[in-house]
C-alpha cells in the first residue's frame, strides 16, 4: 500500500476514482526497478539520490516515488560499516570533545586529528565515518522480485486500496460463487477484524455489508485501512461487485468497483476445493446417472456473527433443492464449532456426511435437523443420492 | 504477544446460554448479550446491533453505564484489569501545586486534566494519580524519549511490579505499560478492557482522528491528562471533555516561576547570509515568485499553499518553484551563517551546558560533525539515546543538539543555554522548547538564543509583527516570546501553520 500523499484521485459528481497508470506511464517502473538494480551493494542515499535525479521536473514525480515506495517494501537494506563501530567511535569522539572544556571548530579539528591516526584515517574521513551506520548509508543487499508488469499492477492496487483509507463502510454484492470463495472472503473479513451483514439468497445473490464494531454509534474512517488490507481477498472472488462509501474533506463520495475491474489479486489462486475428500466426492458424483445435479453455487447461511457455507447444492430438474457439507479431517476444536453452527443453521434439507475417523457419534448432532450420514474412507455418492430420496 | 484477546464476534461462539445476561468487551464495545428486551434506562448508551443479535455501547461510557446495568447482569466479563496495590519505592515530596492538582483531580472522581507548564513536575502528578488509583494502567507518551523516561521512572518507583512498553519496537502489556499513541492506537481494540487507569502525558495529542480512539475504545473510568499546551490549532482541544474530562487544574508558568521555574531570558540573534547565499536565495525566491504570478497564487492563505502544491504537481515549470521554494527555505534554514553564529554562541559559554535545537536531521548531524557534540535524532536508537542524556546529565558531555526529539518533555537537568537553529514560530513548540530549559536549577539564569537568518521567510516566522531593527526591538521581542505563555495576552503571535 502507499501513503496518502502517494495517492490519486479523480471525482465525478459523487463518485470518485482511483487514478490509474496511463499506458505511457508504465516505463517509469522499468526504470525505477534497472535503477535499483544498478544499486545492488550501493547506499540508501545514493539510491535515493539516483531516484531523485530520474524524476527530475517530471510532473510523473509522485508516480517514479510510488514504485519505488513499493519496491524497496520488499527490498533489503543491511548496516556495512566494516571494522569500524561508528557509535564506539562516537563516543570516543565526543567525550574527547567534551574534555577540552568548550567547543569550537578549531578545537574540534585538533580532536579528530588525536583520534584519526588511530584508526588510520584521514580527518575527514573520519568526520564522515562518525554516522556511516546511519539508515542513508546501509547497503542495498537484497533486490526486490518485482517484473515490470507485477510493480504496475500492486500499484494500480495500491490506488484502489488508498481510496479505501477513507472508507466509512462497503457493500458488497456477490453472487454464484464457489463455497471455499465464500469462505475465504469471510475468513479475510474476519482476518481483518471487520464486521459484516449478509442479506438475499442464492438466486438473486447476497449483500455484505461490511463495517466495524464500533461503526455502530457513529459512522467512522477508522476501519478503512483494514478494508484497505482486505480488498485484495476481495479480488480472489469470481463475480463479486463493491460499493464503497467514502468520506473525504467532509464530502460523501462512492467508490465503486467489480470483478470485471482490470486489478490484479496478490497471491496465486488457491485450489478449487477445500480438500481431497470434496474434489473425489465431486468427481465421482459426475459419472452418476441422476437428475440431481451438483453445484458448488450454495447457500450462505447468516449466524450472526459468523456465517454457515456448505460445500455444494444439489439441484433436481423438479426444483427440489437440497444441499451437502462434509465432515472430513478437522481439529476437535474447529469440530466443537462446526457442530455449533450445524445446530444454529438448521438447515432440513442438508445432509451432514461425517467420516467415521472422527470422534463424534449420532449424540452430537441430535439437535440438528437433517439427515447425517456416517462414511468410511471416501464418500459414496450413492450413499447421498439415498439419503436424497428420503428427504421430505 | 502475551495475552491474546479472542475476539469472539468474529469467532464462532460456542455454548452460549441465552439465559444468560453478560456484558462483555468486544474490539473497542461493550457487548450486552442474552437480553431479549434492553433493560429500562439503558437506551441512552446502548443500541441493538443487528450484526450479532445483541446490545452494543461505546466502551468509554463504561463507568455510566456500570452502575445503573450491574443489578441486571448474571455476569461481567467486560473489565479484566486488577486492582493493584501500588507501594512507591521513591520518596515523594511533592510541591504544593502538585497536591493541589491531584486534589482536583481526585475530585472529579479520577477524570479530567492537569495543564501544568513544563518543568513543573506533571510526572509526579501522574505517579501520584497511579497510587492513588491503584489499577492497572496504560501510560500513553507521544515520543520513544518519553517513554524510556516513564520507564525508568516506574521501575525506580515500583520495582516490584512488571512494567512493559509498547511501541519502539515492544509489545509486553504489563499490569503498568507505557505505550506510544502511535502504538496504542493501532492495539486499542485489543487492550481496551486490561486498564482502570489512563494515563495520557502531552494529552493534547489525543484529540485527532487518529489518536482519539485510544480513549473511545478503551473502558477504563479513571482517565487522567498532563499537558502544558492544551489548545490545538484545530479547536479539537474541547474534545479532551468527552475524552479524558474537564480541566481540573491549571497553572501558567508566571504563576510558578521563582518557586519552581528558573528565570529566564530570551536572546535572539540575526545573521545575515552570505553574498553567495543571498543570490541563491533570491534566484529561488524569483523562480517561485514568477511561476506564482503566472498562476495568480497566493501563499498567505492555507487555501493559496494547497492550489500551489496542487499546481505544482502538475508541470515542469511548477516543479522547479516547487523546488525553489523548498532551495529557499533550506538556505533560510541551514545557512553556514548560523553554524558561525551558533560557533560564537559556545565561544560565550564555555563549560555550560547547551541544548541545541534545529529542524531537521540534516542540520542537527551538520553541527554534530562540525562540533564534535553528540546528535539526538528520532534516528538514534534507544541504547544509544540513553547513554547520550546519561552523560550529559552526568557532566560527561557539556553539550547536546537535537533535532526536535526534545521538543516534549525529555528530562534534560542542568540545561543552562538553549539555541534554536531554524525554529517554527508555533507557540506550543516555543513553550516547550523554553521549557526544556526551565527545569528547576539552583539560582541559575537560564538563556535562550534564537538564530535567525536576516531577511529571509524565517525572520517573519519567527515575529509576525514587522518592526524596525531600532534598540527597542528585542526588549519587545523578548515581550512577544512571553506573551506565549498567556493567550490572552498574546495579541499578533498567533501558532503558525
């Protein structure tokens, strides 16, 4: 992310948008990443310097500081001053100093001139080597993994994000989406320490109203840099559109933005499913013969305060619609909580498959009102498909 | 870190028994679960909050709301600090004013704020109000000086009990914790429920948008405020009402001096620049002055500066006055001028101890390489720092310069001249500047210097009012500098910015 004074911004009546890189913009990141590769084993100052002089009068001056703020994010700078200790030295320097009883240039120059043979310098040199631990004379040591392409990208990111610093709350609108998509976008939420509403259904999609705890009593930019944090969760979503409300200069500005937008997430898209036992079930489930088709396309259960996402629908061609969620491998705790949410949901038509390796029995899930399932090993889709037609 | 807080509403929550009622401390609020219908008179601070099926209210209404609700509730889960008997290990003898501010304070059951000029002992006010409290605390400082001098501090006085720091590098929440508003700020939400008492050292920092949540999202009912510049540029200084509670005491520095202040006296000097520098500095000026014309800008208004810097951004030639302006100002500020000036200054006072202050980092490392005089810098790491004001309070060094670091509150004893190289005329900034060097000294006359490039943007920094260079002029310079301590009486010296 940037600071604020790195930041553009255009507004249109009460909309305002990100100012993204112009095409012939895009060089500068060619050139502030070969500047600072030319600076490998070079000081911060003179790597300062060099990317003083490459903005020059440009008026593109805040855009050559936002790669280069954004690169030496994941740059290493590292103290190399050799066999000299600068703060020893200093003290040395200092209390000698101090001991002739008054300062003064002349004076000054004699203590130098007593100390400098010691470590067989010059006084001048030894007048500079007083601060070489300073941050401007570290050593550029570990260049950061950036393409030209990928610092573009984190910086058009880094402008939707700024806009997000003033964000009074967001709503977001997804829909058709796969469970573990789901998931993760509530984990981030959560990750975050944002609070968030879910109204609608599956067929005409879900609103998340996303804000803080305290967004209750007064509406308040304090959360914005969290939302900032969590827009690039955001992108990993497939079909997703967000409205942000912003407050800026006392003025109510929108900001909005959806899955079309050209903005690339951070990471490497995670796997399609959540685990092995999921994929194999899904797998086999297509080579049934059966009108109940699957769908990773669910439900999303609101608890308040958390969510319920089951891993797949299954949809009749008469309509009846039913949904799934398996019980694989889980930490005793998560288990703890996912029997708690099973009971709060309490969804009739969804079918619980719990593995045997689990220790839980038919006990536990009494006040829940569907069907559970007990299998060993994998999940047999006939097994559900069973279960299916003695549904209500 | 220590003591994680489990923020259960983002959590799944497990066996929770609607019958039930509990309050309970979530991220900055009190949660009031279990209750189908909110109990009578309790709609003043509490709201439904759809989100989670329960009562929400802003956690500094704690102490109202605690009385009035505690009948109603099967359980509290909301307040996790102790009581603490804290014994004080350091021989208190504290001077009138500060028995009466902690008398006031006291008064107002434990909320409001002590403005006390510095030098004036709010430290050991503070100390006093911790006894007296006996909770645990969070001790808010603006700067890594301050906190390392509460720190010390708070061991010598209570050695028996943990203290950690948060922020410079830290995080340990300790029953005692110091924490910078930086840091606390960011952990709040987390920490909000873990003291009784906070305690906030130059409270005027609080009120902006960012601090500020410290005290909104914190639930402790004893709140105390030490400064000695309330008032803010931006008015938010009423703010502290809602936020800590009212003035309860207040002193000026007139009010004290003799007793406890030292006398003092205020010196500037003028120098002029250079012929080389003079040229340089009205070729920039020229530069600037052509492209604000050109543009019909102004800089007299906050207005005119922000369409200058907007303007600037925007072409080659804004650029260049951008950068113009700027050449000037470095000139005005780090003109070898005043390293002469400030030279003949430590001619005078050979032996004395020296506090030098400058603006920026640059200058502050300049006069240390040309002085041998060791150099504070928001740079220079704890360690280091430390043993610098070590020896000087011990008489080791006889000088020190600084580059703003001291501006709040760091103990600096003895200190006998002051020079400010490039200074801002903001009043708070003066005053404390002045302040650092105030401290209580045996009969000593204390002497500020303020060098001041002749003819150049600074000068008028420095004195808004023109005047003539005639003999009655730093007489009435001298006026203008005391006029800062008494709003009222300050007429044409309002804080910059």
């Amino acid at each position: 992310m940037l600071p604020s004074d790195l930041l553009f911004s255009h507004k249109r009546g009460a909309q305002v948008y990100p100012r993204f890189l112009r095409r012939e913009q895009h060089a500068w990141a060619e050139r502030v990443l070969n500047l600072i590769r030319e600076h490998q084993h070079r000081t911060r100052g003179e790597l300062h310097a060099a990317l003083r002089a490459l903005e020059g009068d440009s008026p593109d001056y805040r855009i050559v500081r936002g790669f280069a703020h954004l690169a030496l994010n994941a740059a290493e700078f590292t103290l190399a001053t050799g066999e000299l200790e600068p703060e020893a030295l200093r003290r040395e320097v200092f209390t000698l100093a101090a001991e002739r009883g008054g300062y003064g240039e002349t004076q000054a120059r004699e203590v130098l001139e007593t100390v400098a043979p010691r470590y067989r310098l010059e006084t001048a040199t030894l007048r500079e080597a007083l601060y070489a631990d300073l941050p401007e004379n570290h050593l550029l040591t570990a260049l950061p993994d950036f393409t030209p392409d990928r610092l573009v990208d984190r910086y058009n990111l880094a402008q939707a994000q700024g806009l997000l610093y003033s964000a009074l709350y967001l709503r977001l609108i997804a829909h058709r989406n796969v469970p573990g998509e789901y998931r993760r976008l509530f984990q981030h939420l959560k990750f975050h320490g944002l609070m968030y509403a879910v109204e609608g259904n599956l067929d005409d999609g879900y609103q998340i109203y996303v804000d803080g705890p305290a967004s209750l009593f007064k509406q308040t930019r304090k959360y914005g840099l969290q939302m900032a944090m969590f827009l690039p969760a955001l992108l990993r979503v497939s079909r997703w559109e967000m409205e942000a409300m912003l407050q800026r200069d006392g003025q109510a500005l929108s900001y909005r933005l959806d899955s079309q937008s050209p903005l690339k997430p951070l990471t490497a898209a995670p796997p399609a499913y959540d685990s092995l036992l999921e994929e194999s079930f899904a797998r086999r489930w297509e080579k049934l013969e059966t009108p109940w088709a699957l769908e990773r396309e669910v439900e999303i259960v609101d608890l308040k305060g958390t969510v319920f996402v089951p891993d797949f629908a299954l949809r009749h061609s008469d309509g009846r619609v039913a949904h799934v969620e398996i019980m694989g491998f889980w930490h005793p705790d998560y288990l703890r909580r996912k029997l708690d949410k099973l009971r709060r949901a309490a969804m009739p038509n969804l079918i619980v498959a719990v593995s045997e390796r689990l220790n839980v029995g038919a006990d536990d899930f009494r006040d829940v009102p569907g069907p559970v399932l007990f299998f060993k090993g994998k999940l047999e889709p006939r097994a559900v498909l069973d279960t299916l037609e003695h549904l209500p | 870190m220590k003591n994680i807080t489990k923020d259960t509403a983002g959590l799944y929550r497990t066996g929770r028994d609607d019958a039930e009622r509990q309050l309970r401390f979530d991220r900055g609020t009190l949660l009031l679960e279990g209750v189908a219908e909110l109990p009578a008179g309790l709609e003043t601070w509490f709201c439904y909050d759809p989100r989670v099926d329960a009562y929400r209210a802003p956690a500094h209404r704690y102490g109202e709301i605690i009385g009035p609700l505690k009948g109603e509730l099967a359980r509290n889960q909301a307040p996790r600090y102790q009581r603490r008997e804290l014994v004080c290990a350091l021989e208190m003898i504290p001077y009138p004013h500060q028995q009466e501010a902690l008398a006031a304070w006291r008064a107002a059951k434990g909320r409001g704020v002590v403005v006390l000029p510095t030098g004036a002992g709010k430290t050991l006010v503070g100390l006093l109000a911790l006894c007296w409290a006996r909770r645990d605390a969070l001790i808010m400082v603006p700067t890594l000086d301050l906190m390392q001098q509460w720190y010390a501090l708070l061991r010598t006085a209570f050695p028996d009990q943990e203290t950690g720091l948060i922020g410079g590098g830290y995080h340990e929440p300790q029953p005692l914790t110091i924490a910078t508003y930086d840091s606390a700020a960011r952990h709040i939400e987390r920490l909000g429920d873990r003291f009784g008492l906070l305690l906030f050292d130059e409270a005027h920092h609080l009120p902006s948008e960012f601090y500020r949540v410290i005290a909104e999202f914190s639930l402790a009912p004893y709140r105390l405020g030490l400064t000695a510049t309330p008032e803010r540029s931006d008015g938010k200084d009423t703010d502290l009402l809602d936020l800590i509670g009212p003035i309860v005491y207040r002193k000026r520095p007139e009010q004290l001096a003799g007793d406890v202040l030292a006398d003092f006296q205020v010196r500037p000097v003028h120098v002029d620049l250079s012929p080389a520098e003079r040229v340089a500095y009205q070729q920039a000026l020229d530069e600037r002055n052509a492209f604000l014309q050109a543009n019909h800008l102004a800089l007299n208004t906050l207005e005119g500066w922000n369409r200058f810097v907007m303007l600037s951004a925007r072409s080659v030639d804004g650029r260049r006055a951008m950068r113009a302006h700027r050449d000037a100002r470095r000139i005005a500020h780090a003109t070898p001028a005043k390293l002469r000036a400030l030279g003949m200054i430590l001619a005078n006072h050979p032996g004395a101890k020296t506090v030098i202050f400058t603006e920026d980092n640059a200058t502050a490392y300049e006069v240390s390489q040309r002085f041998l005089i060791p150099c504070l810098t928001h740079q220079t790491l704890i360690k280091e720092r430390q043993d610098i004001l070590d020896r000087f309070k011990s008489g080791v060094y006889a000088a020190i310069v600084t580059s703003n670091v001291l501006n709040e509150g760091v103990d600096v004893p003895d200190a006998s001249v002051g020079v400010i190289l490039s200074g801002s005329a903001s009043a708070r900034e003066f005053v404390q500047r002045l302040g650092r060097i105030l401290r209580r000294g045996d009969g000593k006359k204390a002497v500020l210097y303020e060098v001041i490039a002749r003819e150049t943007r600074e000068e008028r920094v420095a004195d808004r009012r023109r005047m003539p260079p005639d003999p009655g002029r730093k007489v009435e310079r001298i006026e203008a500098t005391l006029a800062l301590f008494d709003p009222e009486r300050s007429t044409g010296l309002k804080p910059g910015r």
